[in-house]
C-alpha cells in the first residue's frame, strides 16, 4: 500500500471511554453517510469508542434535509441546521423558508452552522453578515443554541452578536481563538467547541485557550470528516475520533479523562437539551 493510500485510512478504533461522550459537532453526510445503515455504521464505531451521541451539523439546504431525516433513523444522533457562511452568497426567501420549518423539529438541537469565515473566498462579508444577522435571530425565535462557525473573524462576530443581541446560548464551534479571545467568549457567557484542531502540537495560542475554559462553557466535537486529531492529522475523521481528542485534552487540563468525559457531556446535554431532543 503506498504512503497516499494509507493516509486515506481511518485511524483505529481506540480503547472505549471510561464514560459516555458527545460529538458536538460533526457532518455525517460529509463522512460519506446517506442510508439509514451507513448512519448507523457510524454511530456504533463511534458508540464502541464511547462517544455515545452525536449532533450532525448541515451547511446547505439539501444537507440540512438530510440532517434532520438522519436524526430520526437513530436515536443517538441530533440534527442543527442553518446556511454555512460559505453559501450565503445566493442565501434567499426560499432557503430562509425550508430553515424555518426545519429548525421545529424537535430533533434539531441547534441553529448552525452559521457565522463568519473570512478565510475562503466563496461569499462576500456583505452577505455573510447578513445572514449571520438572520440566523441570530432565527436561533431568539425558536430558542435553540446557536453554532458559530467563525474563521478569521473574531471581532466582527462578537461585534455583530452584541449588536443583535446574542441568544441565550451560543456555542463557538472548533474554537480558534487564542486565550484572550477565549476569556472574552467565557466572559460572554459562550460557550467554546474544542475540535481536532486543539490536540495540534504547533496550535501553542489554542492549547492555551483549551486550558483556560471553565468546564460549564466547554464541550468537544470532530467536526469530521475534517480536522482529525493528532497523531492522525491528514487521516480522515468520524465521531469516535472525539476520543483522541478528550485524551489529550484531559492531559493537558491535568485532570483524568473520566473527569473531563463527564464534565463535557453534562455541558453539551445541557446546551443542546438532549434529553428533551
Ligand atoms: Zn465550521
Ligand atoms: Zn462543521
């Protein structure tokens, strides 16, 4: 097997963990999932790693259909719809219509992900801006978290979401920030997704971010098939990678994994309502 074809593999499966954890972030369809077996295929590697639940995580209209179709087929998943700030380019009355209804089910845990990327070029900030303006209210309206996807865009999204008025809870997905952004999120009140990205050796601004974070305002996620976690990176991700992850992040917090893996699973089924899903 050549070198390209094994970073194409998925990392092995690790040892269960000691409790149940959640992917707070995730995009099944994006892993190569559309049946209701391959969700469930999933699901249960994830489930043998202990990562028990998992929030998919649409960012297109088709793609939030999908999310929400998806967590009817197994109890374990939850769906959170909204337009990715990458596709908000055409972003009209149409898509606003279909997120609206979608964003009822009572599957649907959150309104994401929704917020500002300002690395790739796909929209303008015009119309990012707007619909992030949209989603905030969207998110007051139904009383559902709202997932923020912010990509060099640290300012403009505190500034827009206190212009707004943030809802009562807000959740920064794969956090990115260094430790003074952070303190300002916590401060907020936000609450900070650790991805794959925290476990990163040369990531020194985001490790100490991950340090700082009281365990109410902290959750972890994959946000696969992207960003898998050290020593994997380059690999593709899924759900139970989130173990990797809670790992390293327990050593770095110098606490036991046991410790963290409960304490982020209370904050996410308290952020996200699960048990009310
Ligand atoms: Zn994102
Ligand atoms: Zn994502």
């Amino acid at each position: 097997m050549s070198k390209r074809d094994r970073k194409r593999e998925l990392p092995p499966v690790p040892e269960a963990l000691p409790a149940s954890a959640v992917d707070a972030h995730t995009h099944l369809d994006a892993c190569g999932a559309k049946t209701p077996d391959e969700v469930h295929a999933i699901v249960e590697r994830a489930q043998a790693a202990g990562v028990g639940r998992v929030v998919t995580v649409a960012d297109d209209i088709a793609s939030a259909q999908w999310a929400v179709e998806a967590s009817t087929w197994d109890d374990r998943v939850f769906a959170a719809v909204a337009l990715h700030p990458t596709r908000t380019k055409d972003f009209d009355d149409a898509d606003r219509e279909v997120l609206e209804q979608l964003v009822e089910h009572p599957r649907v845990v959150a309104v994401g992900e929704t917020g500002l990327d300002y690395y790739w070029d796909y929209s303008p900030p015009e119309p990012q801006q707007e619909a992030f303006r949209w989603h905030i209210d969207l998110a007051k309206r139904v009383g559902k978290p709202l997932m923020i996807h912010d990509r060099e865009a640290h300012q403009d999204i505190l500034r827009i979401l206190a212009e707004e008025g943030a809802p009562e809870t807000v959740v920064f997905h794969c956090f990115s920030g260094d430790a003074e952004f952070a303190q300002d999120c916590v401060d907020a009140g936000y609450v900070l997704s650790f991805a794959g990205t925290a476990t990163f050796r040369n990531a020194k601004a985001l490790r100490e971010a991950a340090q700082l974070v009281p365990l109410e305002q902290f959750v972890v996620e994959t946000d696969a098939p992207f960003l898998t976690p050290h020593p994997f990176r380059g690999h593709p991700n899924e759900p139970y990678c989130v173990n990797y992850t809670l790992r390293e992040l327990a050593e770095l917090r110098g606490m036991t994994l046991e410790e963290l893996v409960v304490a982020t699973t209370a904050t996410a089924e308290r952020v996200f309502r699960l048990d009310q899903a």
